[in-house]
C-alpha cells in the first residue's frame, strides 16, 4: 500500500532505542511497505543448501523437531546476523511492543542485547522492578534462576524473563569492578511507565525528566511545563531535561519535546537509507509529531519564553536513539548546554513489518543524522561538560560494544576496540569463575542532592562553576 501523505506516512514511524526490553526491542522504526518492493530473484543453489540442512536436521537430530521451529529459528537467525537491531518478533513478542508504546507492559522493565553469550543490559526503566532493585547498565545476566544464560537466545532469555505479575525470578548478575556476582531477587509486575516527570527544583528552575518516548510524552511535557509555569508565576530562569537512562521510544514523541524548545520549522533530524522512504527531514512543524497534525499543535500552548529559557540536557551512558536525537539537535542549535558523559551511540533506523501470521520482523533500514550532520552511530552524543555520577562509570555499555554493530558512515574508525580496552568477554570470564555474591546497591534518586550531575547543571544554570571529571579518566573507563 502507498502511504498517502507526509503525516500518515510519520505516523507509521514507530520506535527509538537500543535494544530488546524483556519482550519488546526499541529501535528507531518506519513502516512496512512490502507489497511496493519489488520481488529479489532467489539464489536457487543457497535454497537448496537450506533445504539440505532442513531435512537432514528433520530426520536426523536427537529430538523430532517441527517445521513450525525450524522456519522460526532460520527466519530468527538471518536477521540476528545481520545487526543486534534487526530482529524477529513472535506474536507475544510484537504484542509486547505495542503495548508498551502505550506505557504500559509486563516485565520486569529493563531493556537488554545479548554479548558473548550473556545477557548485557543497557538500561533499567525508571519505577521497574529491575530499577529498583539496583540494577544497572552494563551489567551481564548470566543465570535465570537457576538456568544459566549461556547457550539461550536472546528471545529464549527474554521469554524466560515475562511470566504472570507477583511472581518472581533470581537474577545472577557479574558487574565490571565487582569481585563477586550479585543476586536480585526481582518480582514482576505490570510496568506502567510514567515517561514525564517533573518538579520546581526551587523559584524560578524547573526539572524535567523522561523515562521513555512514548505516545503522548510531548503532550505530557507540554502539560509538565504549563503547570511549572503556573507555579512559578512567570519565566523560569533555568531549565533541566533529563534524559538520562531514556533507552528511546516513538519518534514523534522525541521531535515533539525538541519541539518545545526550538524554533518553527528548524530541523530536528535525518535519515538517509537505500530506500526511497527511508530519507525524512523531521522538522519542529506539527505534522511531525502531532496526531492529527496543526489541528492538535500541543507545542502553541507552551510559553514562548521556553525558547530562550537557559536550559541543560543530563546525558549518560544510557541515553539511546530518540534520548541521543534530541540532545544531539539541542547541541547542534545550540540551545542547551548537555552535561554528563558520552551517550549509548545508537544512530541506526529500523522497519517494523507485520507478517500474516501476526508476528513482525525488525529490519535496519537507514541511519539518522543530526541537524549539523553528525552520525552518532557507534559514536555517541559526546556532552560539553564532562561529569560523572559519582559511581563507576565502567560498567557503561555502549553500541559500539554490541556484536555486528553498525559502523558510523562518517568515521569508519569509531566504534573500533583499541588495544588498551581490556576484551570485555575476558574480564566476564573471570567473572564466571567467582562462587560468593555480593549486595546489590540501590539506585541515587535524580534531582536529588545525591545526584551530582544534576547538581552541577543546577550550577551551571546560575553561574557557578561546573566541577568537570579528568577528560583523561574519562576516556579511560569508556574505552575510548
């Protein structure tokens, strides 16, 4: 089917982020359009070779085994090797991901990939379970109860990760620098996914935080920024967006909240792919991120002093895609001052595409670029003022880290290991060999006086020194 104008064919842009979350992937996402492409001529010999292999393991292997699995598993196999975002998604798998663009899904709320046979997580979802319990990006799942990762799927390891709410899963986790493994005890729940939260830090400075791009979170921001304006009784003096831990979400959620605090019209960000509807120029215009266009414009109603507003944008490690988008566009324009450290690096699209059986496959299909033109890919969002969290900061993951990643069309360099990176398949070996556990720690609170980050865009927004990390340590720990 043809897509008949600009916004029905936006609206059928899905999601933005980095990975598999406990049945879900989360990935900057067009439509499907198979029935306009055109039919590839089969490489016969290869299908026979298919074939060969498909009846040997049918009267062959171990276990009778059915047409149904093997069909599931090739089809599996040949997007999981392309790229960690290209992936298949059975019925539950899909409906999973539909539903969480709704805020509301099952789980235990962490988004994860797979590396080295390990289940590696990129980032917790804020109120999760997972959350809080402690758990945090970069750390490797190697047993399910007592089901050892390795030798599982990824889907394998997620499907054993849902199951009913209130009931519960151990989850035995090695973290970078820590000696012994850590055991969570994790219950799981229905994750209603709050995706805007916000506060008056104090008089005239306003917070906002999101968790995740979803359906509505650039009306939700809009309506937080209201009311913050109301309580304050005029122009705010400084303006923080949190965007830390957001794995991504809808794009037009992210080109909605770009959108309130740029100008009409400017460019938020591109795609270029081989497909013809995989080149968009997304701009601050409500057909862009408004269901139903001008006529639903929640952007109008936002004061006009937003766009001059000094303002800060917190990054981390966690921050991915539709998170990396809008930093990378406020950076590009200029508006906002980005603190915090170097951001996960995911700058590649993917196409959900619906199949007759109700399961979808996800299909990387083009990169996105900033205004200015930057591919963060395998890159990242690098921040104007570098500070950490206070915690170690090497048990970061990033895409470049991921398996079969994705290289940056602009630097083919970035994203490669340079020798003084300790393999990160080597330090969980060791890992493995250890027998005791260690206790989890809880999460800090953001906008907390605990949260350094926070407390020095707070600084920076009225004047007073940014205390900054050693570039030097820095880059040491992002392996860099």
């Amino acid at each position: 089917m043809q897509v008949k104008n600009k916004y029905q064919r936006f609206t059928k842009i899905g999601l933005v982020g980095s990975g598999l979350m406990l049945g879900l992937m989360l990935s900057l996402t067009y439509s499907a359009v198979a029935e306009k492409m055109a039919q590839p001529q089969l490489p016969l010999e290869d299908l026979r070779a298919f074939a060969e292999v498909f009846g040997k393991i049918k009267s062959d292997y171990v276990e009778p085994v059915t047409d149904k699995k093997l069909i599931s598993e090739a089809i599996s196999g040949m997007l999981t090797g392309l790229d960690p975002h290209s992936t298949y998604m059975d019925v539950d798998a899909f409906k999973d991901m539909q539903a969480s663009t709704q805020g509301e899904f099952g789980g235990l709320g962490i988004e994860v990939g797979m590396e080295d046979g390990l289940v590696k997580v990129i980032s917790p979802i804020e109120d999760s379970p997972a959350y809080k319990a402690g758990i945090k990006s970069g750390d490797l799942i190697m047993k399910l109860d007592d089901t050892p990762v390795k030798g599982l799927s990824l889907n394998d390891a997620v499907k054993r990760m849902r199951g009913k709410p209130d009931t519960s899963i151990v989850l035995t986790v090695l973290r970078k620098n820590e000696t012994k493994p850590l055991l969570f005890t994790l219950v799981r729940a229905i994750i209603k996914n709050k995706s805007v939260k916000y506060k008056m830090t104090e008089p005239g400075y306003a917070y906002a935080r999101v968790t995740q791009f979803q359906e509505h979170t650039g009306e939700d921001l809009a309506k937080a920024i209201k009311i913050m304006h109301d309580e304050n009784k005029g122009p705010f003096k400084g303006f923080v967006l949190d965007l830390r831990n957001d794995p991504g979400g809808l794009l037009n959620g992210a080109v909605g909240v770009a959108a309130a605090f740029l100008p009409k019209d400017t460019l938020v960000v591109y795609t270029e792919g081989r497909a013809t509807d995989s080149k968009m120029n997304l701009t601050v215009s409500p057909e862009n991120y408004a269901r139903g266009g001008i006529a639903n414009d929640y952007i109008r109603d936002v004061p006009e002093d937003l766009k001059t507003v000094p303002m800060v944008v917190l990054i981390n490690a966690g921050s991915a895609s539709a998170s990396e988008i809008v930093a990378g566009a406020l950076q590009d324009h200029k508006r906002a001052t980005l603190i915090g450290i170097r951001t996960f690096g995911k700058g590649s699209v993917q196409t959900i595409m619906p199949m007759n059986n109700g399961a979808a496959i996800k299909l990387t299909t083009a990169r996105y670029f900033t205004p200015k033109g930057r591919s963060i890919q395998a890159k990242g969002i690098e921040p104007d003022y570098l500070v950490e969290d206070g915690s170690d900061q090497s048990y970061n993951i990033h895409e470049a880290d991921l398996t079969r990643h994705l290289s940056n069309p602009k630097d083919p360099q970035a994203g490669v290991p340079t020798e003084a990176a300790p393999p990160a398949k080597e330090a969980a070996k060791e890992k493995l060999k250890e027998k005791k556990y260690a206790e989890p720690t809880a999460p800090i609170e953001p906008a907390s006086k605990d949260d350094i980050q926070f407390t020095q865009a707070m600084n920076f927004l009225k004047g007073k020194p940014v205390i900054k990390s050693e570039p030097a340590k820095v880059e040491a720990t992002l392996g860099n």
